[in-house]
C-alpha cells in the first residue's frame, strides 16, 4: 500500500493568491491539487490544514473514491465552494500521485485521449467595441479559433471583463470590495452592437462567447439570446444567477441561443436540473471548485446522457495547477466542449513549471506522467499572500445587485 506520508498547504501571490496542497508518500512520490477560492483563499487553506490533512496521513494514497467519499460524507457538511475546494485540492492530487506512480500522462488514466487537443476560447476585450473588435484580431493572429468579448457600456465605470491597459486580468483587489455601477437598461443594446462588428471584422470562422456573469433577469436573458442569433454565437455564458435552475426553462423557449453555465457551481446536484431537463448547452464547472477529476468525471458522465458538453472555467485566479488537470480531463471527456485559457502572468508560469503547451487554438497537456504541473516551493516562498476581495455591484439608485 502507498501511505500520505505528509499533506501541507502552500500559499502564494505571484501576482495573485493561489492555495496547493502537496501530498507525499512513504516513498516518496508528491502530487499537488489546487485548491484556491478567489478572495476566500484562506478558507480553505484551513478548512484544509486544521481539518483534512490530519485525516490524511497514513491513509493509503491510491484510494482515490474512498478518500473522495471519506472528505464528503465524512464531513457531515455537504457541498459548498470551500468544502468542494478542499476535497479538490486533495484529489487532484492523489490523481496526480497515480498517474507519476504508473508513469502515466494523467489523461492515460481517465481513458486516452478522446481528441487531439483541447479548443480553447481566449479573453478579448475592450472599453468600447473597436478597441475589442482590435483585442480579437490579436488573438485570430495568434490562431484562436474561439474568442471570448467583452466591451465597455457607456455610462458604466468598471464594467466586468475589460480590463484596459492592464496586461493581466485581475477582478480581485486589495482592501475590502470595490463597487461597480451596473445598469442592464444600458448593457441590453450594446452586445449585439459588438457581436454585429466582429462578424463584419472577423467573419464566421470563428467562434465567439460571452460573458453576461449572472446580471440579466431569465427575461431580459430571453430577449439577448434573440437579440444574438443572427450571429450564432458559440454560447453565452451566466445570463442570469443558476440557484433557481428551472429559470432557465423560461429563456430556452425563446432562444436557440446556447446557453452555458456554472463556473460558482460546486456539486453535481447544482447542475442536476440544468442538465438533466436540456435547460443549457454547456456546463462549466471546474476542477478546482467542483470536487476535483473525481467529482467532475460525474458530472460530465451525467451532462453526456443529455447531450450538454463541459465548458470548464479556467480565469487565471485558478492555478495552472488546475488547468494541467482540466486539460487531461478535457482531453479524455467524450462530450468536450471547448475549455476557457486565460494566460497567467509570468511570476505565476514561474512557480508553477507545467508541460501543457498552446498551439494553433488549442492546448495540450503534454507526456508528463502525472497532470504536468509542479510547483517551485522557494520561488513561491518570495511571494507571500496579499489580501484581495472581489468587487461588488450596485445599480445606478445604489441597490446592490449581482456583481
Ligand atoms: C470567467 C469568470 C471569471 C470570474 C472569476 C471570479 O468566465 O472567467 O466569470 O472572470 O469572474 O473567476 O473569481
Ligand atoms: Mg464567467
């Protein structure tokens, strides 16, 4: 039997918190998980070292569905994003243990590659629509055959996913929130404006996404995805919050549009619904916050009966450490869909040396045995966790509203 020799909790900012857990064995094999919550980040650090990494040791390493179900059930506490970010954090890596123990690329293990490469969808944006339209073509130039865009609204400051001269996308600052102004009155007429001029620009070879991130009522959402189907989007993603999910039966009997959903998901009884009545197109749950290549495998099981695909999140507030497992789970799912890549700044790419490579619009997560990542405990020692928070929103009479 491989026994948990250790399970300790690393805590970095380069640039940005990310939290991992690093397993070790009796003989000597490690495995990380990534296991950050953006903006609760310490959460789940001790959710973690006061309350599951005792119950680790000596536990036996290859158990992968005992250990899952042991964090779960053991709890008493279902579900929740810090619950399901910690179990993550120690599946991903005991996956990544089995994987280097049968010196294996982790895909290997879930079943093969299922295609060649993973399509990823890049992030172009701007304060208005020809500064994005400009972002995307950056992008198309650099081969993205999916591009996600998001434009200013006049009238609105701080509009969620433009992030102007800033190189890195980076929604979490320092101190307590920020507060956004958000008017969906100003926000309805502007996106089918940009979606019309990156078609005129870019044409119909390309796929293009965007992010409403949960602002629209289930009506107003109806009325965007009409607004949208002339220029066949790829999907939108969060019209409107997913806690009611049978909402979402309302803007389905207006809309071809697709529809995706559930990046703040955690358990797959969150998506139950969305999934199993048709209610969306693509399920965007992640490995980090939805229990981990254990838990996801389930949901994609589920979602693949009722012909939606994944879509998994991937901001750069999750970790290349998560990434590296989202593309061996990508590469393997048989009902992919496509997987969002926002780059990592530098100093982060620095800390965590990955074998996933990006060429011609998608990625691959390399030959590595294990999921490919690795983390540089001494570079990440130089960065130590800086408190940030999320910002919140609040309409123009200064209701607070879904940020
Ligand atoms: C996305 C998301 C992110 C989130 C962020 C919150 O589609 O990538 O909406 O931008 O806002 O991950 O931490
Ligand atoms: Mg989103």
């Amino acid at each position: 039997m491989l026994k948990i020799k250790s399970a300790r909790v690393i805590v970095t900012s380069p640039g940005r918190n990310f939290v991992t857990l690093k397993i070790e064995t009796t003989d000597g094999i490690t495995g990380i998980g990534d296991a950050t919550l953006n903006g609760r980040e310490l959460a789940v650090a001790s959710y973690l070292t006061e309350h599951v990494c005792p119950t680790l040791i000596g536990r036996d390493a290859q158990a992968i569905e005992d250990t899952w179900q042991y964090l779960y059930r053991g709890a008493y506490w279902r579900r929740g994003p810090v619950t399901m970010t910690a179990i993550a954090g120690v599946d991903t890596a005991l996956w990544d243990i089995k994987a280097k123990q049968a010196g294996l690329p982790l895909y290997q293990l879930l079943g093969g590659a299922a295609r060649d490469g993973v399509l990823v969808y890049g992030h172009a944006n701007g304060e208005t629509i020809d500064e994005a339209i400009e972002a995307a073509k950056r992008f198309r130039s650099e081969g993205y055959l999916a591009i996600r865009l998001q434009c200013g609204v006049p009238g609105l400051k701080g509009i969620y996913g433009v992030w102007g001269k800033q190189r890195h996308y980076g929604s979490a600052k320092a101190g307590v929130p920020v507060e956004n102004t958000w008017s969906t009155t100003k926000y309805l007429p502007v996106v089918p404006k940009l979606f019309a001029a990156a078609r005129e620009a870019l044409g119909w070879d390309v796929h293009l996404l965007h992010d409403a991130h949960h602002r629209l009522t289930p009506i107003e959402a109806a009325r965007l995805g009409k607004d949208l189907e002339p220029f066949r989007p790829f999907w939108i993603e969060d019209m409107t919050p997913s806690e009611n999910q049978e909402s979402f039966r309302l803007i389905r009997h207006h809309t071809t549009t697709k529809l995706a959903v559930g990046e703040v998901l955690n358990s797959i009884w969150d998506a139950q619904h969305l999934i199993t009545e048709q209610l969306i197109d693509y399920i965007r749950m992640s490995v980090v916050h939805a229990g981990g290549i254990t838990h996801l495998r389930r949901v994609a099981a589920l979602a693949d009966l009722y012909q939606v695909r994944t879509g998994c999140h991937g901001a750069a507030d999750l970790s290349p450490v998560c990434m590296g497992a989202a593309l061996h789970f990508d590469l393997s799912v048989p009902n992919f869909g496509i997987q969002e890549y926002m780059r990592h700044t530098e100093e982060t790419d620095a800390v965590f040396p990955h074998a996933y490579k990006y060429a011609d619009g998608m990625l691959h997560p390399g030959e590595v045995p294990g999921h490919g990542v690795e983390i540089d405990e001494a570079l990440a020692a130089k960065f130590p966790y800086r408190q940030a928070s999320l910002p919140v929103n609040r309409l123009e009479d200064g209701t607070l509203y879904n940020w």
